[in-house]
C-alpha cells in the first residue's frame, strides 16, 4: 500500500464524534466526496494507520503541544502494512499559528533503523531520491539529531477517508479505535498489533475537516447541522497521559 497523498499545507479542524452521528453523517460527506482507493476495499470502509511517534528525552513536543505554543511540531514514523518490500514515511508535522505544513520521506523499511540511529541522510535511503525527498529526508534527520529524538509509542487506529479525485484540496477523515502502546527505543519494530493498548479516546470517532484553502461552504453545512464543535484531539498527546494514568509510562515532571 503507497499512501502518499500529501496535503504539504493545509488547515484542520478536528472535533469528536459518536460512532451513531459518524454513520449518520457519512451519506452527507459522500455526496461531495469519494471515499478513498484503499477504504473502498475493505468491508468497514478503513484502513489501519500505524505511526511511531518520537520525541526527546525531556518530551519536547509533547509538552509544547500541551502548552498550546503557537509554532510546533511532531515527529513521526507512519506505515500502514507489514512486509520487508512496503515503504515507511518518515513525517514531520508543523504547525504555525493555524496552518498545517508537513513533510515526509519515504524511504526503504531497512533504512529506517540507520536514520535513527544518526545516520547521515543519504538518497540511498530513499524510495524516489528525488530533490523534493531528499530535502524532506534531510529535514527529518536534522531534527531527529537535534532533540535526540527516539521512539516513544505506537499509535494505531482505523482511517475512513473522502477525497476528490482530482485533487487533495479537501479532505475528510474519521479515526476509529484509536490505540497507544510505549515502546522501547530499541530494536524499532513495524508491529501492526499492539501487546497492551491503551484506548485513546474510548468510544469516540474523531472527525478532521482538512482543506488547503479557504473553508469550503459544506464543510460549514456540515458544523451546523450536526452540531459539531471543535476540539483537541492530539493522538501523540492524549495518548502518553492515557499511559502515564495506566501506569505504563512516567511522565517524569508529574
């Protein structure tokens, strides 16, 4: 599976939703938008989403999302299947003020261990060495050796996706099951079940609105008339104190 459908900047809205008002709202959401190639294959209309997010030792990115810093990011390794020959993106995700800018190389599965370890970016690494890719590769590894960032936890959760065919303007995504586990920072494996989860947000489906542009007319049809209200919904964040409260990860200025 290649899912890269990149929005390279973007604004969302996120908000949480009950499993009824996300069956209800589908017909409306799919008389504008397609559902995507890959959930059209699969009987539940999702696919999984697995993502290793990384952060320093004193959790720098967790706490300057939880301080609501204007200008932050998040440091990730998504993939979406197992198997040896399946690419893995490694994906920087930052937001100024309201705006949403990513980046993310995709780079062989046996490479990825090397990146983390503070192996130099190289086109080797690359599944299209590109310019494009490898600059994004460049800024990863930049980064990483920065915070001395190394993998906290594992993040899992089913995506049902709508987009247009033509282009990536607008997009609409509902999360399900949304799961966390910690992981050791080393040997980096590419699980796609989890030992111990921790449920994220229980029950709760979470809606994003994704656009790159202007805020289109039905997405605001959309707020109104299922009353939705914007909300916080930080998988990586949320996922650690939902940890720290099971005991299964210290969040050592608690």
């Amino acid at each position: 599976m290649n899912l890269d459908k990149l929005q390279r900047q973007r604004f969302e809205f996120k908000y949480r939703v009950s499993e009824h008002k996300a069956q209800v709202m589908r017909p409306f959401i799919e008389s504008f938008l397609n559902i995507d190639a890959y959930g059209v294959l699969q009987s539940d209309l999702s696919y999984p989403v697995h993502s290793i997010y990384l952060d320093s030792p004193s959790l720098k990115t967790y706490t300057d999302t939880l301080n609501g810093n204007r200008n932050r990011y998040k440091m990730r390794v998504r993939y979406y299947e197992n198997g040896d020959d399946t690419p893995v993106y490694l994906e920087i995700k930052r937001r100024y003020d309201k705006v949403i800018a990513k980046k993310r190389a995709i780079v062989y599965r046996e490479a990825v261990q090397r990146i983390l370890d503070g192996a130099f970016a190289s086109p080797d690494f690359l599944v299209d060495p590109s310019p494009d890719q490898i600059e994004a590769l460049e800024y990863f590894c930049n980064i990483r050796t920065r915070l001395d960032a190394q993998p906290k936890t594992h993040i899992a959760y089913r995506r049902e996706a709508y987009e247009n065919d033509n282009n990536n303007a607008v997009r609409v995504t509902f999360d399900r099951q949304v799961v966390t586990e910690a992981i050791p920072a080393r040997p980096l494996e590419f699980r796609t079940i989890t030992d111990n989860p921790v449920s994220v947000f229980g029950s709760e489906v979470i809606l994003e609105l994704k656009f790159t542009n202007r805020f289109p007319a039905w997405f605001k049809d959309v707020v109104q008339s299922y009353g939705l209200r914007q909300e916080s919904a930080a998988k990586y964040v949320d996922g650690l104190i939902r940890l720290h409260q099971n005991h299964q990860f210290s969040l050592n200025y608690w």
